[in-house]
C-alpha cells in the first residue's frame, strides 16, 4: 500500500536554497509574493536534475507532489517569495 504525506515542514524561501538535505516528499508550494519570479525544481541539489520546467507561479498554494530521492532545492529567478512544504523521509 502507498503511504501518503499530508503536512509537511515549511521552508521560506526568497532566493535559490536547499528545501531539505535528505529525501523525502515534495508536497507542494505556497508563494507568498511574486513580481514575475520563477522557480525550477531541482532532485539532488543545486546541480541536481531539474523535475520541473521554468514555474511562473501566481500568488497562492501549488500542489506539486513529488519524491526526491536526496536533496530537494529551488531555483529562484526574480523576485519570488515561496514556502515549500517538505516531509522528510
């Protein structure tokens, strides 16, 4: 049976960072404020593979269920204020 995450621990981010050093569960992000910023989401870190094209998000709450299978990270253009919710494990 497949086990599924419903909450997660917030990570603010407004520039390019780590969501987590270890694998787990993307569940989704909340962008707080945007003036055309974009994100690309990354499995492995900063030079990791992309898992996501170029995001423009708008304003509000994106579901974006993924695993990552080590590091998770955001690449962040613009101005772009984004909580990322992660469960680790």
């Amino acid at each position: 049976m497949a086990q599924v995450q419903q909450s997660g621990s917030p990570i603010l981010l407004t520039g390019s960072g780590v969501v987590s050093t270890t694998s787990g569960s993307l569940l989704g992000f909340y962008v707080n404020s945007t003036t055309g910023g974009t994100v690309v989401i990354r499995n492995g870190g900063a030079a990791g593979t992309a898992i996501s094209g170029t995001i423009t998000p708008a304003i509000g709450f994106h579901a974006f269920p993924a695993y990552c299978t080590s590091a998770c990270y955001f690449t962040i253009a613009n101005t772009l204020n984004v909580t990322a919710l992660f469960a680790a494990g």
